[in-house]
C-alpha cells in the first residue's frame, strides 16, 4: 500500500431528485438507499486495503458535517470538512488538495463522489492503481471514463484518443481528446456506437503539485485559494480563513475550470460496473422486481398494476391498484407520486416548495 497516496471524497450534493427521503438536512449520500447502509459510507469502505481512513478526507457543506460524524462515528471526525458555501466541485478540489497538501506536499490524491454505485471492488481499486500509476509517472491529469452501456443523455461523455502503453494485464488508459456536455439522444446513440467514448464518471486522480499548478493556470481565483490556506498549519486555522476565502468565489465545476482546458489529460477505463444513482428509476438497478416489473420496498399490496417503483421505508402500508409506470415515495409528511419518465423533474418541484414559506421545513 502506498503511503503517499490520499483520497478526497466530495459530499456535498443537496440529493434533490431523490427528494422526499432525501432532504436538504439529511440528503442521498447519508441516506441508506442501497446496500443496508449510507452511500457515502460505501464509499469510504470501497478503499479498504487501498487507502486507510487516515488518508481519507470528506469534504461537505458545513450544514452536513454534524450528521456525516452521525453515520460515521468511526470516521476521523476532523477529516470530515465542511465548506463554508456552495461553490461547486472546483472549489472542493482545490480545498482538498490543501488538506493533503498539510500532510504531504509531495502526495498524490484521487476525488472521488459519495453517491455512486460500484459493486466490484477488486476491480475498482485495480483501476484505481492505474490512475494513480499514470498520475505520478507521467504527472497527468487522470480521469475515469465508464464504458456506457446505454446511450444516457444525463452524463458527460469524454473522447478517447491514442492508447497509451501498458502491460497486457493493465487497466486500458488513452489520451483524452476532449470532453463533451450531455448530448441529446441521437448524438449519445451515436457516441455509444462509435466506442470511443466514455461516460465522465467525475473521478479525477493527480499530484498535489500538478493540480495546484494547473489552477494556477487556468483558473486564477482557485490558484489564489491553494497558494491563500497552502500555509495554515492545522485544521484550526485553516477553518477560521475558509469563509473570507470562499466568500468571492464563483460557482464553478472542475471540467470547466481544468479539464476541458489542460493537457495532458488521460482517461482510464473503467469496466467495473457502476451508477451514479441519479434518480428514483436508478433505485430499480439494484433491487429485484416481482413478476409485474415493479421494484416494491417496503409494505404494499398490488394489483393490476406494471413497472412501478415503490419506497416505503417507514413501513406504512401501500396498496397500488390498477396504475403503471409510477414512481411512489412515501416519506414521514410527505407523498410523491410521479411518472417514471418525470422523475428528473423532482429537482424542479424541491425549487418550487423551496419558495413556499410552509413548505421549506419539508426540503
């Protein structure tokens, strides 16, 4: 096990297509969807024997530090960092190559996300080694590139150019020749078809150094942020700068700030099966269906009814009669139903209560 080698694991998503189990105060990451127990403590565990906990930092809202330490009571608490306000992924990056940086200049570290599926994990950490051998030799910026299994319009997708050496038992890594926003459903059909593009799994692997220089670069302000908190000394000094540091910041993702601009920029394959679990109809992967196509969790009776999903965690009964193609949430004040082809638009109905004064305490 390499010792220099560090992960930043990014939980600060609100979860709002998931909404009403998943809340503002408590969203997906911290909630126990798939698996028996929090995606984001899956995360941590899928780095077992390949980055210990010590080398491990979770970078959230500050709202969700108090309930992360909840489900993670085993977790180093003062690794779980909250940023001060929302600024996107390339603020979160940036902070996470400080805290490493506090412990090691000279490290390597991965970002990885706390909501995402992956059940194989020899195969994840096997591709995981491969991006981080690529990282450190060649000082690349890497990323992990799924291999799409069907042509989704709700992922980036990036371009895979000239193979790179590797032994025949290696994970397949490529130069990457550009990064592409979600694309409409001919243009995805035609990428998955294609073969050489790879959907962006938004796991990034580099050196300290590497990264700094290339916001230094490419993006001024985030430069500004690694060199302004690159000389606290602990945790406690860097937490009383983080609020006049984040403060004039612009909200702004990492694709945008670095990757679409840098280069080198390698791609690894990863085939190791995964999901980002990105709304109610994700849930469907992972749990078994009846005879009639719908995924029940929890008390229900049914009849005449096709293709639902159902989630009633709190055990209350739910009986569906005669309806298909629905998505039914219950959750302890709240009710959604929903067409499975809305689902994405749950996130516009979260924005909707979120300005509605006697609905706020339900987001």
């Amino acid at each position: 096990m390499a010792t220099n080698r560090y992960a930043v694991i990014m939980s600060g998503g609100r979860g709002e297509r998931f909404w009403p189990l998943s809340t503002i105060r408590r969203p997906k990451q911290l909630l126990s969807l798939i698996g028996g127990k929090p995606l984001l403590a899956a995360a941590v565990d899928r780095l077992e024997g390949f980055i210990p906990k010590d080398r491990i930092f979770i970078v959230t809202s500050r709202e969700l530090v108090a309930p992360t330490r909840e489900i993670m009571p085993d977790f180093p608490a003062a690794q779980i960092v909250g940023e001060p306000c929302r600024r996107d992924t390339a603020a979160a990056v940036a902070l996470g190559s400080v805290l490493v940086a506090m412990r090691d200049p000279s490290a390597s570290f991965c970002v990885l996300t706390a909501d995402q599926v992956i059940p194989d994990t020899q195969k994840f950490q096997s591709a995981l080694n491969r991006c981080f051998d690529l990282a450190e030799v060649d000082e690349a910026l890497v990323t992990m590139g799924i291999n799409p299994v069907f042509p989704s319009t709700g992922f980036g997708y990036i371009e895979a150019g000239e193979p790179l050496p590797g032994k025949a038992n290696e994970v397949p890594a490529f130069k990457a020749v550009r990064f592409v926003e979600k694309p409409d459903a001919a243009t995805a059909a035609a990428y998955v078809k294609n073969g050489r593009f790879y959907w962006n799994s938004g796991m990034f692997f580099w050196k300290v150094s590497s990264i700094q220089q290339a916001f230094r670069k490419f993006c001024a302000p985030l430069g500004a942020l690694c060199r302004d908190l690159g000389d606290c000394q602990n945790m406690k000094s860097l937490a009383s700068r983080l609020e006049s540091a984040y403060a004039p910041l612009q909200r702004i993702s990492i694709d945008y700030a670095v990757m679409e601009k840098a280069s080198p920029i390698v791609v690894v394959k990863g085939d190791f099966g995964w999901d980002d679990v990105g709304s109610w109809p994700a849930i469907a992967n992972h749990f078994p269906k009846d005879v009639h196509g719908n995924v029940l969790i929890g008390p229900n009776v049914t009849l005449d009814s096709k293709d639902n999903v159902l989630v009633s965690p709190d055990g209350r009964l739910t009986v569906l009669l005669g309806i298909d193609d629905l998505i039914v949430v219950q959750a302890p004040q709240v009710t959604l139903i929903c067409r499975k082809d809305r689902a994405q638009d749950v996130k516009k109905i979260v924005q909707l209560l979120d300005q509605q004064d006697a609905y706020k305490s339900l987001m």
